[in-house]
C-alpha cells in the first residue's frame, strides 16, 4: 500500500472504513481525489438513509422547528411586546431544544461515520467551526441543525460567498451571535435612538479577514451600522425568507465606509455589498487559504503552498472547490515529512474508530456522550471561530486517558448504538482496515493479547491517535 493512498484516504475522510485503502489503491489516488470534490455523484449508503429517518427534526427547516418546538403563541406575543415569557414556559423551550439539538450532533456522527462522500463532511465540520454558533444561547441552540443544513451544507464546497451570505443571513446566527440588538430607532420620543451592537461585526470580520487582517475598530463599526435591521422572524405579509426579515425601520440609512469601500445608504443590499467586500478582499483569500492548509497538512503549512491556495481562491471568485484541487495536487501534500504527523481531534478519533472497526450509527447518542467526555461535544466552542483546526491544541497529557478508556469502551462493545456488541471486532480485521497506519509493535502486542484485547490495543496505539 502506497504511502499516498494512505496520505490521500487519513486526509480526505475520517479515517479508512473496511475495504477504503485497497478500493483507493485499485482506482488510484487522482481518480480518489476527483471522486470526493464532486460529492453529488456518489451515491450514499441506505443504512445512512435509515439512520436519518429515525431523527425526525432533521427534516425540519428554521421555520417548522420555531413553530413545533419553540416558544408557544402566548409566549411568543408577550416576548415581542418586550415582555418576558414565564420561567416554566421558557424552561420547557429550551429542554426541548436541547432535544432538537441532541437529534442534530447525531445526524453529524450518523454522516461522519457512513458517508462516502468524505470530504464533504469532513468541509461541513471544517465550516461549522469557522461560522461558529459559539456556546448554546437562546433558540440558536433550536437552529443548530438547520444553521447546518440550511446555510452550510448546501455551500460548503462551493463560492464562499453563497456561503458567507447564508451564514449572516440565518436567524441561528443572527440570535447567537447577537445581531438582532443590533438596531437604530428613528422616531422616538427623545429624537434618534441607538443601540448599535458591534458583536456580530467583529466576529463577521474576524471570519474572513482574519485577526491580523487590514480592519480598524472604524470597520468594525461601519459594518455594525450596515449590518442594522437584520433580524430574525418574519415581518408582516412577507413572503418565507427561511427566517430572516429586514427591518428598514430599525436601520442606519447613512452612507458608510467600509475598508475604503463607500457603501451608500440603500438599505438590505448594503449588507450583500458589505458581505461581497469581505469575500473578496485579499485578506480573506490569505485567511481561507492559510486555515485550509491548516486543516488538511499541517499547523504550519508551507508558505508557497498557502500562496497558491490564496491566489486559486482569488482567481476563481473564492471557489472552494477548486481550492482544494489545488490543495491536494500540490507536492507538499504528499510530501512523505506530513505523513501521520497529525494529532486528531476528538471528533476524528472517535468517528475514525467507529469507521475502522465497521460500526454503524443506528443510534449516536452514547457516543455523542462520548465526544461530550473527550472535550469536543458539539455546538459548543465559546470562540469566534470555535474549536481550532490546528492538532496541536488537542494534544492534552489528561485527555490521553479518556481516549484509551475508549478505545477500550468501543473495542468491548459497550458503547450503544453502533452495531459493535463485544467480540464483534476482529483484532485482525482492524489491522487489515488500517494496513500501514498500524506499526509493527502494535501489531505484535495485539497479536500476543486475546483477540478483543487486540483490537483495543490497536484502537488505543500512539498512531491511533494520529494521521
């Protein structure tokens, strides 16, 4: 097996399920990396469909989930009179969108796990963290799902963009990010009122142009002023906008001035002409370019690789997927120096698991239990940019333990819900699945230890943890 089918299969999935390194090395390793950047071409497993039939809410959109699982009418009308719904009535809301929220991380491990289309999922994860929700607040916790589905799947190897466009616009990111305090009132009873928000203007930039990027606090502010009026809901007679309203009442109508751009006074399009600024500024293209070098080789990705990303991106209008092909055609990311150097996270190590040993994902809540226990559950990073695509940051001494202890777990069949009862591992089916990836010492210990012993000593090897 060829250092590059390896290279090519730990980079582009989760991890090599049963059969992937011998199917990629019979088609070959460019026709694998064709495969993967045209997604819509492959055809998804049934037991994938069957496992995302059995979560009802991910067939719900931003809409339906407000309506069935938020606040009830009564409630919702006293919120928009600027009251306070009771706190039994918002207590129910929320334990209900934790529900709503738990049937979307299942959804995520269900994909992760049984999805050919690999890259994809792997650019869903990549974008979820870099338009972060942050730490669960309000209904945006209702919205997660559908922030996923609605605004990043669809975009996610496509013009950033679309894909910046749909993040702003979606009313999860609107209400977790804080947008929707972000207003001006014209008339009222003592002249112009303000209560511009920067928040959400800081995070935007921050997701594109990078923290070291070009912008001034004067940015920052011109773009909380553009960015007024966005809110989530739907005004009057409107037709379904997916959530988003813009409100003219509570805009800035000036003229701004925005990274040396004018932007005039026109309402709702100044926002698009603000976001298409950001998206194709130099800065964005450098930031993108740098964080997919990061995500896919190295925390320190060659300079002239980064360069050439930036300029693929910039050429072709912020196109990801052809940035990407340029990514992965690139010498450097088969140079043998970035093979199995990486530390995975701790959602690539349990996903990569379940894969090598052939689990399914009837049922993901325990082991979404078990990414909670491992420091990485989902929808939870505080940050702008949620948890880092760097593997540095994750090689913690005190979380090596919980990750042993679950290897240990998944190899003994006690953890639900994946189809592996105990025993069902073959300690040399493992091996065969990870081929190269798994030293020779490893493979000696395994040999000597009882099989169901052996395959723990496999899933819980140094190299395990990497690639």
């Amino acid at each position: 097996m060829g250092p590059d089918v390896v290279q090519a299969v730990s980079r582009l999935t989760y991890g090599p399920a049963p059969g992937d390194l011998a199917a990629v090395a019979a088609m070959g390793v460019a026709a694998f990396v064709a495969e993967q950047l045209a997604p819509e071409a492959i055809e998804e497993p049934t037991a994938l469909a069957e496992a995302l039939e059995k979560l009802p809410t991910q067939s719900m959109d931003t809409v339906r989930l407000f309506r069935e699982y938020g606040p009830p009418a009564d409630a919702a009308a006293v919120a928009a009179a600027g009251g306070r719904p009771g706190a039994d009535t918002m207590r129910q809301v929320f334990d209900r969108a934790e529900l709503v929220a738990l049937e979307a991380a299942k959804a995520r491990l269900c994909r992760a796990i049984l999805s050919k289309r690999q890259l994809a999922e792997l650019m869903v994860a990549f974008w979820c963290e870099h338009f972060s929700l942050g730490a669960p607040k309000g209904l945006a916790q209702l919205w997660q799902g559908s922030f996923e589905r609605e605004a990043i799947r669809p975009n996610a190897l496509g013009k950033f963009a679309d894909l910046l466009a749909a993040t702003a616009r979606h009313p999860a990111m609107l209400i977790a990010r804080g947008n929707w305090k972000n207003v001006v009132h014209r008339e009222t009873a003592g002249g112009k009122g303000e209560a511009i928000d920067p928040a959400y203007a800081a995070v935007l930039i921050h997701q594109t142009l990078g923290p070291g990027g070009p912008q001034k606090p004067a940015d920052t502010l011109a773009l909380a002023r553009i960015l007024t009026g966005w809110r989530a809901g739907a005004a009057r007679g409107a037709a379904d906008t997916g959530g988003f309203y813009f409100d003219v009442d509570l805009h800035d109508p000036s003229d701004k001035t925005l990274l040396g751009h004018p932007v005039k006074g026109t309402g709702l399009a100044e926002g698009a002409a603000a976001l298409d600024i950001l998206a194709a500024h130099p800065a964005t293209a450098r930031n993108i370019a740098r964080k997919l070098a990061v995500y896919f080789l190295a925390d320190e990705p060659p300079a002239p690789l980064v360069a050439r990303l930036a300029e693929t991106f910039a050429k072709t209008g912020g196109d990801i997927r052809e940035t990407l092909r340029t990514l992965f055609a690139g010498p450097e990311f088969f140079d043998p120096k970035y093979l199995g150097n990486r530390f995975k996270s701790p959602l690539r190590q349990v996903v990569s698991a379940v894969r090598a040993a052939g689990g399914g994902a009837a049922d993901a809540t325990a082991l979404a239990g078990v990414l909670d226990g491992l420091g990485q559950p989902f929808y939870a990073a505080g940050g702008p940019e949620g948890y880092p695509v760097a593997a540095g940051p994750w090689l913690k001494p005190d979380a090596l333990v919980r990750r042993v202890s679950f290897a240990g777990d998944l190899a003994a069949g006690r953890i639900p819900g994946l189809g592996l009862s105990a025993g069902k591992i073959s300690r040399d089916a493992l091996a065969a699945t990870l081929g190269p990836t798994v030293g020779e010492d490893t493979l000696q210990t395994a040999a000597k230890a009882p099989a169901a012993v052996g395959a723990a000593v496999i899933l819980a090897a140094p190299e395990a943890m990497r690639y």
